[in-house]
C-alpha cells in the first residue's frame, strides 16, 4: 500500500500573486494545509528546514502545531540540516514533539543542501574541527541525537543531587522515536551508507550525481543500494524509502496558467555544489496522464511512501484543491487508498535492531 503525503517548502513573499507574504503566513498556513491533508485521507504532513531564507526554519514549533490540529496523519521534515543541530537539545525537542503527536513524527535528517549563507552553521556555533567536512559535522550531530533519543546516557550524574552514580539520559523519552529517522540522501553512496546506520531513505527530486540514465532508474538504483547495505548490516524489520515529486494535474484554465509550461517537462542536468547533478521531470498535464507516466516512474514503485512538494505560495485553498484532485484522480493508480478505506491507518515499520 503506497503512502502518500504532501512536502512544503513554506516560501514566503510579498509578491505578486502570493498568498503567503509573511513568515507567520507560512506557519499558520501550513497548519491548515496539513488539516486539510488529513480530512482527505493522505498519510503525511512534511515540511523542508532552511536557514536564512525566506522558507520555514525551525520545524519543532510548527510540527507541534499540526499535532495539536491533527490526530492521524505523519508528520515529518525533508530534510532538517544537522549541521545547524545541537544533538541534545534537538533530542529534547524532538521527543517532545513526538509525545505531543501521539507517536506520528517522522524526522528526515541530512547534512542539508546548498544554502545561502557562507558558512551558515557557524553562526550557530557549530564549526567543523580541522580535517572535518561539512558532511562529517552532519553525520556526527546525527549520531549523538540518534543515541540520546535511544536513552544512551549522555551526562553524569551529581552524586550529591541523586546519590547515585551514572549517565543521565535526556528527558523526556518518545518510545518508538528512534525507528522514525530518515536520512535524506543525495548519491547512491550516502543511500548506502544510510542503510548500514539503520536509518530509514528519503530522496528528493534531485541527485547530486549523474550517470546518463533517466532521473528514476537512477533514483532505483539508489534504493537498491540502501536496501542491500540495510540487510548487509544485519538490520532486522523493513526499512521505509520515500521519494518526492512535483505532481500538477491540471484540470482548470487557473492551473494550465501556473503549469501549463510543465506538461513536457523532461530530466535536466546541471551542476549543484561542484559536481553534476540530476534532476527530476515535473509531471504535469491531464490527470489520466499524469497518473500513467506516475505509474510507470520505478522509483516511484519502488518507494512505500511519495511525498508531493506542493507549490505553498499558491495559497491554502488552492493546494487543498490540488491534493484533493491527485487523491481521487492520480493516487489510486499507484496503489493508494485514503485512511478511512485502510486497515493501516497509521503507516509504521518493524524496530531496526541488530
């Protein structure tokens, strides 16, 4: 049963034509948006984590939004930067977060993408030691928030305080957390390495890598990897992969003017942080059409879970049309049902364990 879920990028200006001028029009919008998600029956909420932009940053205030307006769908991140993360504050707030949804937070970590700031992490106060790259800053942040929501001891304990001896864990716990990581890989390499961490897939709409194959085989080559280090590694359970996409049916003159120029949409390469990269067609056109070219995408097959960035600056009202319109015309192509018609209401996986 494929999951399906929306992807917001939460952009915000003052612009002609945009619904969403201020930062508190992305929040509170994107609360409503993933109200709207669940009244349809889609599986999950996710937002994109950017700094020093005019996008949604910080995720944990939003994300414990939603959960107080919601009480089924997932709701998650694609991606959060772990350069700018302080692994145990970030365990704190994440836990938090998570108990506050009732167990719903899929987090999908990464050492983030391109940004505008140089340097960006930095006036945060997170600087790579010598020889460390940015890559090996993220994945360390990331193993210390994984091992602090797992309930590793991470400080002392004052024996005059508690007259004990020991590690401390942070506080509160969320039982389950820790199965509901995601790391967000760019390469075929970092799938891999994913897999052999334990963690879940998340793969976008672009790969920072390209061998001249079509945008999905390349993209199914990427979750075949990670699935083979995953057992490899000895992991039990199944792991989760997810994929996103620009999804545009278009069924009203309003659309075929905002998308109308997407219908022949092929791959594009290009270059993005030094090397090549790939990225992915948009699928837009009549709805019988796009759920056709959908079915036929491998990596679209191949993944459990398809999340759809959403043009956000369109407004609610619009975006609510458009999820509604791939929920009854594109989405049951590809194997999906609503919630109410599902036996697997909430979607989950078995613990990763050795």
């Amino acid at each position: 049963m494929k999951n399906i879920g929306f992807l917001n990028f939460g952009n915000w200006r003052p612009a002609r034509g945009s619904h969403v001028r201020t930062g508190a029009d992305a929040l509170l919008q994107t609360v409503e948006l993933a109200v709207a998600a669940e009244e349809l029956g889609l599986d999950g909420a996710f937002i994109r984590v950017h700094h020093f932009a005019p996008q949604l940053s910080t995720p944990w205030p939003l994300l414990a939004a939603m959960a107080a307006r919601t009480s089924r769908i997932e709701l998650g991140t694609g991606v959060i930067d772990m350069r700018y993360e302080e692994p145990l504050a970030m365990a704190e707030l994440a836990a938090s977060t998570d108990l506050i949804s009732g167990g719903r937070l899929q987090l999908g970590v990464s050492r983030g993408s391109p940004e505008p700031a140089l340097r960006g992490a930095e006036a945060f106060g997170h600087i790579a030691r010598d020889g460390q790259t940015d890559a090996d800053l993220a994945r360390e942040h990331t193993r210390r928030f994984r091992a602090a929501i797992a309930g590793a001891g991470v400080a002392p304990m004052d024996p005059q305080m508690t007259g004990r001896q020991g590690l401390l864990s942070v506080q509160p716990q969320a039982p389950g957390l820790a199965d509901r990581i995601w790391w967000g890989a760019g390469t075929r390499s970092t799938a891999r390495w994913a897999g052999q961490q334990g963690m879940n897939l998340m793969s976008s709409t672009l790969l920072t890598e390209d061998t001249g194959v079509p945008f999905d085989q390349l993209q199914a080559e990427q979750i075949a990897g990670f699935r083979e280090a995953w057992t490899q590694a000895g992991w039990s359970g199944t792991p989760r992969v997810s994929v996103s996409r620009s999804v545009m049916p278009i069924t009203t003159e309003e659309d075929r003017l905002y998308f109308g120029g997407d219908v022949d949409s092929t791959d594009q390469v290009g270059y993005l942080d030094g090397g090549l990269a790939r990225f992915g067609r948009h699928y837009a056109g009549d709805p019988d059409v796009v759920a056709e070219q959908l079915a036929r995408d491998v990596a679209v097959q191949e993944a459990d879970t398809l999340l759809l960035t959403i043009p956000n600056m369109l407004g609610v009202e619009y975006n609510t049309r458009l999820l509604a319109t791939i929920a009854e015309h594109v989405a049951p192509a590809l194997g999906w049902k609503p919630a109410h018609l599902r036996t697997d209401q909430v979607p989950g996986q078995q613990p990763a364990t050795v």
